[in-house]
C-alpha cells in the first residue's frame, strides 16, 4: 500500500469516528438545605425531551469529602452516566446526599429535595426517572415506594433491597470468617475498626493483606473462607476471584462498620444464633468463631427506615449480577416476593437476572436495556422504540454492542427497531471527504 493511499485511508477512518459534539453541559454545583451538593446536567439546546433522570450512588466512604465526585458518575464500562443519558436526550441531576457512609436517610430526603430543586430551576419535568446502584439502589426504591406522585419509573441495580439485617450479617459473617482463618491480620473486630484502617482500607489491604491472602500455601484457608462465607467465585481462575471478593469485603467491613454504628444508634450485626457449614471442620468453627449479639436500638432503626416494603406503584426494573460479591444476588428474588405478598408485581416489575461475576458489574447496555424497559412501561412503544434507535445508532454504539442491545432488549420484551440508519457525518464533512479524496488521487497521478 502506497503512503498516500495509506493517508486516504487513515483519514476516512477519522471522518467515520469522529468524537460526538457536545451533546449539553453540566451547570455549576450548587448546595441543598441539607449542604448536599448536586448538579444538573441538561441536552443542548431544544434537544431535552422533557424528562428527567435522578441518579442515586452507592456508598462513599465517610472519610471522603461530601460532594459530586466524578467516581460516584462512572457507570458500566468506565463511561460517565451523565454523558450517556444527556447524549439521549435525559435531563441528568444527582445528589451527594448531606453524608457519606451509610446514607439511606439523608439519600432519600436529598434525592426528594433534588427532584423539587429542579422542577423550581428547569421546569416541570414530564417524566422522572430514577436510577440506582448499589446503596443507591435502595434510596431509589424507597423513593420509588414512597413518593409515586414524584417519580414515574425506577432502575434499581444491584442494591440490598431484600432484607437490610441480611446486608448487614453478610459483612459481618465475612468478617468473623476471616478473622477465624488469617487473624491478626485485620485488628479490631466486626464493631470496632480502627482509625487507621477505617481511614483507608485498601492502602492497609495492599500492604499486609494481600501478601497472605494469594500466597500458594494459604489457597486452603482461602478455599474454607470463600465456602464458608459463600463468596461467589470463578473455579478457574479461583485464587484472582476470590481476591476480589475479599479485597471487596474488606473495604466495606473497614469503612461502613464505625459509621455504620453510630447512625444507627448501635451495633446491627448478630450471629449468636447461626450454625455456620462449609468448613473442613465444622464442629471446631461454630466453637470458636467470634460471636456478636445485635443492640435492640440499631434493630429497631433499621426496620423504620432501612427496609423496604415492596409497596411499589411505578414502573420498577431491578438488574443484579448473580455473583455480585458484596451484595449478595438473593436480594433481587426476596424483593420480587416481597413486592408480589405486597399485592404488586406483572408487568409494573421486570427482573432481569445477569450471569456475572462481580458487583454492579453490568455493561452499559445492560443497563440501556433495563432503563429502556422503564421507559416503554411508563411511556409505551413509540417512544421507547425512538430511545432504542437512539442507543443503537453507530455513533453512539458498536456493532458487538448494538447486536448484545437487541437480543436483551427482545428477552425482557423492550420493543426495538433492527432497521437503525447509519450515522453518517453532516453533509459539509462529506463535502469535506469527496475533496479530500479528490486531493489524495491527483497526488497519486502527479
């Protein structure tokens, strides 16, 4: 191939790839009565469609300062979520909620807040979404339960929305766990962390954790771990999996415990009761691992205001990884029966299982989809089938990601069009191309 084809080439390749414009903007941060910060993210110009989607982010440490971090907005596959949905046409507003840690209460109250803040700003929104992960997913659901006159329809994803004391006893279980096989290496207990860990878990993990936990000779005490906490792993790549669930386990039971207490008015985890299995020797386990015996005052906060009640009135789409490591998949199912004892559930809820390793791990249209679900249960077809050429169009999505939308998307009944045009560049860049070519052949010829 001869340079100057080899140019004409390259540039037709830049022609078809062009970055996007810019598709809106964000406006500055401001402040809630509460002294939350939230921001509001709108289409460019007559492109806004009239709705609205609150994000609601899951748990920042409460060492971290409390204010809109770029890491809260990082959705699947690294890909800011503000940039994606006002790239659809979405007004995009989130909250930092008025604390860090466990901040269900403060959440829900912001995220309340939020969605008046901007009807007072922007304008009445004709729908209001609501999009949650992980610790945000159960501030969305509450809020979703508890406020239909506020939100038309809700994404939850991969949130302990089944049973809150069950969150709890899952991190706490690990804990006792892993203190039974690699003690010393985590001072302090499940109700006590110290400062210097509580302040940065993964520094501390990286350096004196994780040295033992991958070292051939404790693969044993790292297999009795997984079985008897439950962790779910890949067997083929056993050691790198594992890891990742503990070092998960180990920020959330170094961070969450202190704060976690202290807002609840006491200390929520208890395993005075349970017969734990899964252990080459079971018998010796259940005698000697640590027990705890939860306060009556952080059981009772937990049930006012921690728990959801499956009362759901709105469209509601749930997505959760079956091997999510930190929150354990059984929430997802426990929520759908609690919804269905509650009188709810048939087409107004979607479950939408993913066979995956690893918490919130979800591609980004995974979560298209789930979303556009919402969107054809609130809106119906038209508008959902205009959403879905909109996230399958080339500019926007690959060809491998366009082919994975519309094969969930046909799963969970969300109505798609295969007959998307292709992007093509405005009609002056083509202008632009036909001289470009023109230019490259005759420098061919002379």
């Amino acid at each position: 191939m001869s340079v100057a084809i080899l140019r004409w080439t390259l540039m037709i390749g830049a022609v078809c790839s062009l970055p996007l414009a810019a598709m809106g903007e964000c406006l500055p941060d401001a402040m809630q009565a509460s002294g939350a910060e939230y921001r509001i993210c709108m289409p460019e110009g007559d492109r806004w469609n009239g709705n609205l989607v609150i994000y609601c982010h899951g748990f920042v440490s409460p060492y971290e300062a409390v204010e809109v971090s770029e890491d809260t907005l990082t959705g699947p596959d690294g890909r800011s979520l503000a940039d994606i949905f006002v790239e659809l046409g979405y007004a995009f507003a989130v909250t930092s909620y008025s604390a860090n840690g466990l901040a269900i209460r403060e959440g829900l109250a912001d995220v309340v807040d939020l969605r008046g803040l901007f009807a007072e700003g922007m304008g009445e929104p004709v729908n209001t979404y609501l999009l949650g992960f992980s610790m945000g997913s159960l501030i969305a659901t509450q809020a979703a339960e508890q406020h239909p006159e506020l939100f038309q329809g809700c994404v939850a994803a991969c949130g302990p929305i089944g049973d809150f004391t069950m969150q709890i006893d899952w991190f706490g279980d690990f804990r006792v766990a892993f203190d039974y096989f690699f003690s010393p290496l985590f001072p302090g207990s499940p109700v006590n962390i110290p400062e210097f860990i509580a302040g940065n878990p993964l520094a501390y993990y990286l350096i004196f954790v994780r040295p033992f936990i991958t070292a051939p000779q404790n693969e044993g005490k790292l297999r009795e771990l997984v079985a008897v906490a439950g962790l779910p792993v890949d067997e083929e790549r056993f050691v790198q999996t594992a890891e990742e669930a503990v070092v998960s386990l180990f920020f959330f039971n170094g961070a969450a415990p202190n704060d976690t207490i202290r807002k609840l008015g006491g200390q929520p985890y208890d395993n005075a009761g349970v017969r734990y299995t899964g252990t080459s020797n079971d018998l010796r386990y259940n005698a000697l691992v640590e027990r705890f015996r939860a306060d009556a005052a952080a059981q009772t906060e937990i049930a006012a205001h921690y728990e959801t009640s499956g009362q759901i009135a709105i469209p509601y789409v749930l997505i959760h990884t079956e091997g999510d490591q930190v929150v354990p998949f059984a929430h997802a199912p426990m929520y759908v029966e609690k919804v269905a004892a509650a009188g709810g559930g048939g087409e107004g809820l979607t479950f939408i299982p993913v066979d995956r390793l690893g918490h919130c791990n979800f591609r980004t249209t995974e979560v298209l989809v789930a979303f556009s679900r919402a969107v054809y249960l609130v809106e119906g077809a038209d508008e959902c089938l205009a959403l879905g050429r909109q996230i399958t169009d080339p500019a926007m999505t690959t060809a491998q990601e366009r082919s994975n939308f519309f094969v969930m998307a046909e799963r969970y009944d969300v109505p798609v069009d295969r007959n998307v045009a292709i992007a093509l560049p405005p009609f002056s860049s083509l202008w632009a191309l036909l001289l470009g070519i023109i230019m490259q052949w005759l420098a061919l010829l002379f």
